[in-house]
C-alpha cells in the first residue's frame, strides 16, 4: 500500500473519491448542525487526531517556515471549512462538487500573480478544457429544491480561490515540510480557535440526543477523519511529489463523484454529464506534467 500511495494517480483517484463524497457529507451533517458547528468540529478534531505529529513538528520549525504554515494552513484548511456547509445550506452538494473544480483555473492565475509561476499553453488548454466540462455539468446538473443563490454559490468559489492560495504556498514555501509534519502542524495550529467557535456557537449548551442528531454525528465523523484528516496528508503529499497545478486536477474529477451521488440520491442522469465528464478527463490528461526524478522524501 505504501508503495501505491508513492504513485501520483493513485493519490489523485483516493483523494478525488474521498473529497466527491464530502459535499454529501456535508449535506447529510446540516440536518443537525449549523455550517459553523461543521466547520469547527471538522477542523477542532482534525488538530486533535494530528496534534500527536503537530506538536513535536511545530516546536522544531523557525518563525518563518511557523507563518508560512498557518497561512497555508488558514486559507487550505480553515475558511474553506466554514465556507462549503454554508454554501451548501442554499445550494445543492452536487452543484458544490462542480463548482469547485474551479480550483486548477485559480492556482494558474493566482500563481502567475502572486509567484511569478508561467504555465505551458498546454496547461492552460488543459485547465479552460476541465473548466468548460465542468461549466457544462453545472449547467445542466439540478440544483436544490429552493434553486441556486447566487451569492451562496460565490461562497465556493472562493474557496476554491483559498484552496490555490494555499496549494501555491505549500509548494512555493513548505515544499521542505514533510507532509505528515505539515498536516499536523497546520491542523493543531486552527484547532485553538476552531474550538473557540464550537464553544461560542453553544454546541455543548444546546446539543440534543436524538436519533437524527447521532446520525448526522456518523456523517461528520466520517467527513472529519477521512474527509478532512486523511486527505488532507494524501493531498500535501501530492502537491510535494507534484506541483500545485498537477494536485489541484483533483478537482476536475470531484464533479463526476458529487453527480454519481447525486444520481444515487435520485437526481436525474443526462448525456450532458458524459460530455462533462469526457472534457474534464481531456482537461487532466492535457494539464499533466511529466514525473521529475524523484526526490527522497521524510517517512
């Protein structure tokens, strides 16, 4: 297995099927809690899993490589947090997978605005081309009961714009930070004030036993682990043995895995989806980079 997870497209499929599903997840955990709650408890217990890594890893780094992470940290796995149940109280989670795919589009031009990073046309070719599958499955995807706001829609798009924010500097900046140690340095870094906003939210004042809480808990509990912990150390490791634009492709293939739970959920099945799909897949081959030799990397 370790083997396997040295392989870019192994961690890039894991990845995609572990992030399509959390939109759902999502979905299913605001029958119960507030996008607040979800937010914080995603992130709050995510430090506490990683806190064991996180601690020995923070005491070790020097202030700048200190900010640099919470930064990374802040825009990849805070805000976002906080931003997608919130979105997805108006929007539906299919529609949130899609539009987060967004993500290649914005590391390539926040990367050239912020870095300096040029990209080959054929990535650019590339990212349009995973976009435009994406635009069309959006398009013609079904959206929630109550329609699409616009405004909450925004929402996901910029998180997506932090998510390459923070890809960017992962890979600009902590490209020396062990994935393991950085996952656990940036998760005990926001779990401080993650816990804050659940104790102020009145989570422990106002939880109630019921048989639809603990489910929605079961939900959260899977998004937070696998989702959120998990992920999130298969996704540094991709950036680093990759490059922010190869890893942020991830994103092309969420809104095939939302639609497919969307088809199980009821949701109707077009051709539009497979002509989506197919142009998202051509996005990915297209904006690929060849493999660099590989460097040693921290266990």
């Amino acid at each position: 297995m370790g083997n396997a997870l040295e392989n870019r497209w192994v961690l890039l499929i894991i990845i995609a099927l572990t992030w399509g599903s959390s939109f759902i997840l999502i979905k299913k955990s605001l029958i119960a809690f507030t996008p607040y709650e979800i937010g914080a408890i995603r992130v709050g217990v995510s430090g506490l899993i990683m806190a064991y890594f996180g601690v020995p890893a923070l005491r070790k780094m020097n202030s700048k490589t200190l900010m640099w992470v919470a930064v990374a940290g802040f825009f990849g796995n805070f805000f976002p947090m906080f931003l997608f149940p919130l979105a997805q109280t108006e929007v539906s989670s299919s529609l949130a997978g899609i539009l987060d795919s967004l993500v290649p589009v914005f590391v390539l031009v926040l990367g050239f605005v912020l870095f300096g990073v040029r990209s080959k046309w054929i990535q650019v070719v590339g990212a349009l081309l995973g976009f435009a599958g994406a635009a069309i499955l959006m398009y013609f995807s079904e959206t929630s009961e109550e329609g699409t706001q616009l405004g909450y829609a925004l929402l996901v798009v910029l998180a997506t714009a932090c998510y390459a924010v923070s890809a960017l500097v992962i890979k600009q900046k902590l490209d020396h930070v062990p994935s393991m140690e950085l996952s656990g340095g940036i998760f005990t870094i926001w779990m401080v004030p993650s816990f804050l906003i659940l104790i102020t939210s009145g989570f422990f004042t106002n939880f109630q036993s019921n048989p639809e809480t603990w489910e929605a808990m079961g939900y959260l509990g899977v998004l937070t682990i696998v989702g959120t912990a998990i992920a999130m150390i298969l996704y540094y490791k991709l950036i680093q043995n990759t490059s922010p634009v190869f890893a942020s492709t991830v994103t092309y293939l969420l809104p095939v895995v939302a639609v497919i739970w969307g088809l199980v959920d009821g949701e109707r099945f077009s051709i539009w989806y497979v002509l989506g799909g197919l142009l998202i897949l051509v996005g990915i081959y297209l904006i690929r980079e060849k493999k660099k030799d590989p460097r040693p990397t921290a266990r």
